[in-house]
C-alpha cells in the first residue's frame, strides 16, 4: 500500500505563549502503519512548521508519532491527493519555523 495524505482543520488555538497564532491546519504524510512521516500545520496568524522523520520537533512543536491507526473512516474526509500534499509543503518552504 502507498502512502496517504490527509488535510485537517484545527479550530482551537494552541492554549500556550503562541496562542495568538490563533486556528491551525494540519497536514499529514502517513504511512501504511498510521504513523506520520511528514507533517505540516499552518497557523492562520502565524508561521508554518514543518516535520518530518528528519526533522522530529523544535521549540514550537513536533512530528505526530501515530495519526490513523483504528477508525480510518474518522479521517476519510479530509484525505487530499499526494500532489495537494507536496504543493502544500513547497509552499514558502524557505520561510520554515
């Protein structure tokens, strides 16, 4: 099976010094175990992170270690395409947190 990708809208802030940041959306990379293998969360007021298996975490936050693991169906609607995933990631890469 290949990788799957998924785009998800998080309405709450992050309740910390960088709240005002304010509403995020987070995109994952999973593979076939449900673990994340690239993630992205950009913040409506703020910066956009980004993690990966090469990158685990920073001051700000961290790779997601398990995403989908038993109730796929919860997350069928926000699954995208590889390629909105990759154009999402490329996007003001060089401006990364």
């Amino acid at each position: 099976m290949s990788n799957r990708y998924f785009k998800r809208p998080w309405s709450e802030s992050r309740g910390d010094q960088f709240d005002y940041w304010g509403a995020s959306t987070y995109f994952f990379e999973i593979e076939d175990s449900g673990a994340a293998i690239r993630q992205l969360v950009q913040y409506d007021k703020g910066p956009t992170l980004r993690y990966s298996t090469k990158r685990l975490e920073d001051a700000y936050g961290g790779l997601a270690t398990v995403v989908v693991v038993d109730d796929e169906t919860e997350w069928e609607e926000f699954e995208i395409t590889a390629d909105a995933f990759e154009e999402a990631w490329e996007l003001d890469a060089d401006t990364n947190q």
